[in-house]
C-alpha cells in the first residue's frame, strides 16, 4: 500500500513516512490534511471568546528566541498587582469574555502564593470563568523555587481554580536544539512528565511546538511523534498548536524567517501524524490571521480566539498586540467558506454563528 493510500485508510504512519511527506507535491498534501480535518470536523472552524493576561516579564531564564522577558533587549520590566489583574478581568468578563488565559514569565520575587491567590479571586469572583493558567515551564520553575514536587504545585493549582493548561514551554523536544535555544529550563521530558501528571488528575491541557529557528524537520516529526506517545497514555491534549517563531528583538538572530509553504506542510503534516489529537490550531497571533485562514485548507480546525490583548508574541514583532474584533473574526471565517463555531476552552460547542 502506498504512504497516500495508507492515510486515506486511517492508518497510522512513522517517523520515516512522516518526513517523505515533506517532499510531497503541497497541494496534494493539503488535500490529504483537509480529508482528515473534514473527516473529524466536517466545515467547522473553532474559536473562543477569550482574553490574555500576561501578570508579569520579570524572568529568571533567559531564552534565546525569547522578546517578552525583560532583559537587555527589551528594558522595561514590570509586575501587574492583583487590583490591575482583577480589574482587567472585571472589564473582560463585561465583554462576554468566557476565558482567561493567564501565562507569564519565571519571576523569582513574586512568590508562589501571589499566583495561587490570583487564581482564587478570579475564581471566587467569577466561578463560570475558566481559568487557564501555568506553562509547565513555569510549574517547572515553581517547583524548583519552592522545592516542591510536580504533584505539589498541580494540586495547589487544582485548589486555586485552574481548570486548564496551556501548552506552552514545549518548544521543541530535541534536547540538542532545547540546550541551544532555552538551557536551563524546563527539560523535554519535564515538559511531558507535568502534563502526564496532569492528565492523571481528569484534567486536559494543550500542546504546543515552536518551530521555524534553528530546527530541521526531523526535530518537528519527532517532537510530533513525542505528543502521540503521551497521548496514547493520558487522551488528555485537546489541541495541537504549531506556533510560527517570531523573529524579531532576540537573541537567535535567524535572518530568513520560514516561508508560508513551510508553515502549511507542517501543519498538514501534523495533522496526519497526530491521527489521536483532535484539535490543531492554526494560532494567528504568530501565523498572521491571513495564513491562519489558509491553514483551515491545510488541516487546521481552530483559530484560537479574540485574545484581546497579547505581549508575548507581539514583543517579537507578532501583530497580535490588541487581538481580533469578534465580528471581524467571524466574518473572516466565514468569507473563507468555513463555519464559525464558538467553543468553551475544551471544545464544547456554545454557538453557531
């Protein structure tokens, strides 16, 4: 049987297989990608109505690829209290915002209770708000700090009001390229272990992949070939995302950035390897919303959300400082012959638009 016969029957395929489709003809790859998508999803387009809080760029690592840290590069550190955070959800939440997304750097003076009670209050505040929260990266970070177990530090944000992870930190697995682009923090198989520990509890989280640096393919197949493995554990990842490395203000210095031709194969590819991860995410913030769109054509079910505001990718030159307008948002889809579904933050469909 041929490698195209054998996805079109659903079989799984391996590392070797996963790289030959690299060299396939682009468009004949996409269809393959769209069969699958359109097999899981039918027309549907994902995305949620959710809002970014990003507490603190005061960090103790310091990441090659990285423009968000405060650091030589970008010399404006800065802390939100827990009013400016509240506030900031109370205005939010106003808007019909139904999730907050709150990921930031590894800071060595906030302290671990000043995370938890954050939570909390939002929570306390806003019991039907779901709060995702905490790379495992910074569970990883806190862990050390504090000196206590993985277990520990989820059990403590179970207690506070996290209902979800966000799949930041993963990068890419490769220990080679991991020691290269962001030494001394959370390692591949750390980053793997926490989620593991976290699906354990019945909770679900996201994946991610930051690719377009220093990577070769091969280390993008096996980073993908890494997900399926736990997930065949654990079911608990709800979404792929390839996030597009953004090039500017940091210290990697990569003067071509990835082509779109590459950003669509990867994506295509990810969608047949990760035959068990039900969502892949075309996240706009780091694609642009144009190449987001296209990536619906290429395997991609999800588009994230509104955001609202974002510091992370924008630091780097991402145009994802004040988010999307919804209707906008809806609109785009739609014109890309598409149907926009609003999800909650595990993929339950809340409306049809």
């Amino acid at each position: 049987m041929d490698l195209k016969s054998k996805i079109l029957a659903g079989e799984r395929i391996d590392f070797e297989e996963a790289m030959s489709l690299y060299e396939m003809d682009f468009f004949e790859l996409g269809a393959l990608a769209n069969s699958i998508r359109e097999e899981k999803h039918g027309k549907k387009t994902y995305f949620n109505i959710n809002r970014h809080i990003n507490p603190t760029n005061i960090c103790a690592d310091v990441c090659k690829f990285c423009a968000y840290a405060a650091n030589r590069k970008n010399p404006n550190p800065y802390t939100m209290t827990h009013e400016e955070i509240l506030k900031t959800v109370d205005e939010t939440v106003a808007r019909g915002v139904k999730e907050v997304h709150i990921v930031s750097a590894h800071n060595p003076d906030t302290g671990l209770d000043w995370y938890l009670e954050i939570f909390k209050k939002i929570k306390t505040k806003y019991p039907d708000l779901h709060v995702k929260a905490l790379t495992a990266a910074e569970v990883d970070f806190l862990a050390r700090h504090y000196n206590k177990s993985y277990g520990e530090i989820i059990d403590l944000m179970l207690e506070n009001g996290v209902d979800s992870m966000p799949g930041g930190g993963a990068e890419i697995f490769d220990e080679e390229v991991r020691d290269y682009i962001c030494k001394g923090k959370v390692t591949s198989e750390q980053w793997l272990d926490i989620h593991q520990k976290w699906h354990e509890r019945g909770k679900q989280s996201n994946v991610t992949m930051l690719f377009g640096h220093v990577e070769k393919r091969e280390h993008r197949i096996d980073h993908m070939m890494r997900i399926r493995e736990l997930q065949d554990k654990t079911g608990g990842f709800n979404a792929f995302i390839p996030l597009v490395y953004q090039t500017e203000n940091n210290y990697l210095k990569i003067e071509n950035p990835i082509t779109a031709n590459e950003v669509l194969k990867t994506m295509a590819i990810a969608r047949i390897v990760l035959d068990n991860v039900a969502n892949l995410k075309a996240y706009w913030v780091t694609s642009t919303v144009n190449l987001a769109l296209v990536a619906q054509e290429f395997g991609a079910n999800d588009l994230d959300g509104t955001i609202e505001k974002e510091s992370i990718n924008s630091a780097a030159g991402a145009k994802s400082a004040h988010g999307v307008d919804l209707e906008e948002f809806v609109g785009l889809i739609k014109n890309s012959g598409f149907t926009p579904v609003e999800r909650d933050s595990v993929y339950n469909e809340v409306k049809t638009w």
